[in-house]
C-alpha cells in the first residue's frame, strides 16, 4: 500500500491513537495523519496545536506526514491518491458507528478505497482524548495514558 490515511480529532493525540500510528506505519510506504473536525465536537485544542502535538511524537517514523484539512473525509481521499483509510476499533461500541462511516465513504469515493481496522491494543481499550482531558482538569493522574508531549500541553493548558 503507498498512501494510506488515518484521520480523527486527536483533541488531544492519546498512546491509543500513537499505538495505531505505529503500527499502521508498518503497514504502507506514507501514512498520513489526517488532523480533521468532527462538527459533533468543540475542539479543546486548536488544530495547529494538534496537529504539532503529533509531529513532536510521530519524529521517529520516517513515513508519517501530518497534514489537516476541513470537509468531507471522501472528498480529501479522492483529491490525495489515498489508497486506504485506516480506523482504529477499542471494543463492540465501535463497531457499529464505524460500519456506518465506513458504508458512506465507500459510497463517496470515486474509486476503491478500504478501509481497514486494527484493533486497539488492550491497554489502551478505554482511553478516550475526552476521558483524558477530563480526568486531568479533575487532577487525576493521566501519565502513561498519553505522550509526555502532550502532558507538557495539558500542564500549560489547564496551568498547572
Ligand atoms: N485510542 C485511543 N482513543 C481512540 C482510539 C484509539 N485507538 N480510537 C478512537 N479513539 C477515541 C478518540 O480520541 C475519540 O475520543 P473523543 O470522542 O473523546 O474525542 C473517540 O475515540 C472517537 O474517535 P474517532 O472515531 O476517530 O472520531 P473523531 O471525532 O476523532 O474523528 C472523523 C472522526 C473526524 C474521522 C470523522 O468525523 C470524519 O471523517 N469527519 C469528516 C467529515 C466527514 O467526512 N463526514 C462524513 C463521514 S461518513
């Protein structure tokens, strides 16, 4: 596989998301860190500081490029010589939302386009960006739950 997306909020990036992007790296020559807006959710972060969260922790692999961009996730994989999606599923709760998304996309791409699933490592199947964000503005201990880049932003966001 050449160009292959991965696409989410990341609000902010989690060792969930990280975990997947190393192993999906693995998987195809460029991997594509899609920083996008889900209309659903008033991003915490601003784009750029998710987008320089992720560069800072993906400098070790060669392959990986963050990019961002608005719109339709179909339209971008149209315009972008993207060959495959990649999702990520933590449990059964997943799957459903993630077939549904999956099933319009392929309906909106103007080509073949799979998307593939890798399934969270079990470590992380309950981390969430919001649980994090959430738990840290209620001072709990979020370390090992997200890069220490990351921790350094919510430490300077939340100014602790
Ligand atoms: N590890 C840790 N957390 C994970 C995870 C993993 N492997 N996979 C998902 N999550 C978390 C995310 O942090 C997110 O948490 P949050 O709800 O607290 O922010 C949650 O699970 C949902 O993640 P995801 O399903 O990736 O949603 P998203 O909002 O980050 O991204 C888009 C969804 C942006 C890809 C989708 O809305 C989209 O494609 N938008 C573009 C518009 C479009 O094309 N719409 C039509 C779609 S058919």
């Amino acid at each position: 596989m050449k160009r292959v997306l991965y696409a989410g909020t990341f609000d902010p990036i989690t060792n969930g998301h990280l975990d997947l992007i190393n192993r999906a790296s693995k998987l195809c020559d460029c991997l594509m860190i899609g920083v996008m807006e889900n209309k659903s959710k008033k991003p915490f972060f601003s784009t750029e500081e998710r987008s320089e969260m992720i560069k800072k922790c993906t400098t070790h692999l060669k392959n990986a490029e963050v990019i961002s961009f608005d719109g339709l996730l179909a339209e971008y994989v149209n315009c972008n010589h993207i060959e495959a999606v990649i999702r990520g599923l933590r449990a059964t709760m997943d799957f459903e939302f993630e077939m549904q998304m999956a099933q319009m996309n392929a309906r909106l791409y103007n080509k073949d386009v799979e998307t593939i699933f890798l399934m969270t490592t079990p470590q992380f199947s309950f981390i969430s960006s919001s649980i994090v964000k959430e738990v840290f503005a209620l001072d709990g201990d979020v370390s090992g739950l997200v890069p220490d880049v990351v921790l350094e932003e919510l430490k300077r966001a939340f100014h602790k």
